[in-house]
C-alpha cells in the first residue's frame, strides 16, 4: 500500500513538472487501478481516442456515461457504433426520476435559459448527482479533458486529486493534446466518433444546449451560447468555490 501511495504521488508530481506521452499516462493509470478506474465518456472526439487507446493496452475497456435524457440522436448513435467496433459495455447513469419530475413541474422543461443558477441546478440534477453514483465504486476516473478546449480547463493536470470528488485521482491523458493531434488520431486509427463533429459542433452536450460554432469561436462556444464564457461548465470538472 504504502509503495503504491508513493507511486501516485510521484506522478501527482510529476504530472506538474512534465506532460508524458498520452499512453504512458492511460497505461500506468490501468495498471495501478483497475478495476477501480473507469473513464467517463460523453463520447466526443477526446473520449472516442481514449477507448480506443486503452482498447489497445486493456480489451477489459470500462467506460460510463450520464444520460441526462436530452442527448442527440447522433450521440445514441455513436455510442452502439463503439460497443459493437470495441466489444464493449456502456454503463449509463440516469439522473433520478422524481428529481427530473419536480424540475420540470416547478419550474419548466426550459429553466435552464433563465439564468446560470437555473442551468446550474439543471446539469446538478441531470449530470453531477449521477457522476457522483457513477464514481462511488472507483478509485481513480479518467476524462478527455483537454488545456484547449476552454479557458476554464486551462490548469488541467494530467494526473491530478478531485476535490470535488472526495479526493479520488482523475486521469487526463489527453490534457496537453491539440484539437489536430486529437483528429489525427481519430483518422489514423479509423475511431468512430459523433457525426456532429462534421457540422460544427467541436464540443457536444445536451441538445437544448448545444449548437454549431461559428468561425472564429472558441471550441467550447457553443454550450450554453446564452452565458458569458467564464461560466461554461456543468459542474462535473470543476470543484466547489470553497475548495477552490
């Protein structure tokens, strides 16, 4: 136990000094947790490369979703094209019945347009709550995340501590890749991935909040279009204000 501590906290350290190979990272994190290590997939392009990528080091892939119940069509789709590519499970979280219920009785199908609190308690009930299900059994989760992707990403380690989430370790081997690394990848390796990609929607959550980019806008610009910048984030990569 207490080598496997020193082994975590050297790549804790180390993850802050120098980026590593992407699957170095994927692969040491497999070795050191499995089977208490899951990636959380929304399956977009990041996420796409990482099942595939440990595909390649484990067969034994162990992906999860959040099914929020307002995904695309398209992200439905994509998601049978990588179980039956990979041969491989999806576990899908859902948020709670009665919650969903009570949000949209009291306060509309579209609250999450009034305000950055009313889409805040919306992602709570759709995303978080169910991630933090999703996360109870795991000792480590690993995400596509990426410093690009969006001014409020741009700390993000490769190997980092979730205060968020009790502190467990969060993987994110991807952290120091391009939007073309990511694509080349994909191409290089012949990945299935979400066939919004090809109409503008570099980043893809729910469908009432989510739209194509328009040239010149950054990656994440079309999530919640109706909030500043600064704002843009569910709730699932970022920790409470207080532990920030």
């Amino acid at each position: 136990m207490a080598e496997a501590i020193a082994d975590v906290e050297h790549w804790l350290a180390g993850a802050r000094a120098a980026a590593r190979p992407a699957e170095e990272v994927l692969a040491w994190a497999i070795r050191t947790f499995r089977p208490r290590i899951a990636l959380a997939s929304s399956f977009g392009a990041e996420d796409v490369v990482l099942i595939d990528m440990w595909w390649r080091i484990d067969p034994a892939v162990r992906v999860f979703t959040l099914d929020t119940g307002r995904l695309a069509e398209e992200t439905y789709e994509v998601m049978d094209r990588i179980r039956e590519r990979y041969g491989i499970a999806v576990v899908a979280y859902f948020p709670g019945a009665a919650a969903v219920e009570a949000l949209e009785r009291e306060r509309g199908f579209y609250s999450f347009r009034r305000s950055v609190a009313e889409r805040k308690h919306c992602c709570g009930i759709r995303k978080v709550e169910p991630l933090g299900r999703a996360l109870a059994d795991l000792d480590a989760w690993m995400t596509g995340l990426r410093r690009e992707q969006a001014g409020t990403r741009a700390a993000v380690q490769q190997v980092e501590r979730d205060p968020a989430h009790a502190g467990i370790l969060k993987v994110n081997p991807l952290a120091e890749w391009s939007t073309a690394q990511t694509w080349e990848y994909i191409r290089a390796h012949e990945v299935p991935y979400n066939r919004l990609h090809d109409h503008g929607y570099p980043s893809i959550g729910c469908a009432p909040c989510t739209r194509a980019i328009r040239p010149g806008e950054d990656l994440r610009a079309g999530r919640w279009w109706w909030e500043r910048p600064e704002s843009k984030e569910c709730g699932l990569h970022l920790a409470p204000a207080e532990e920030r």
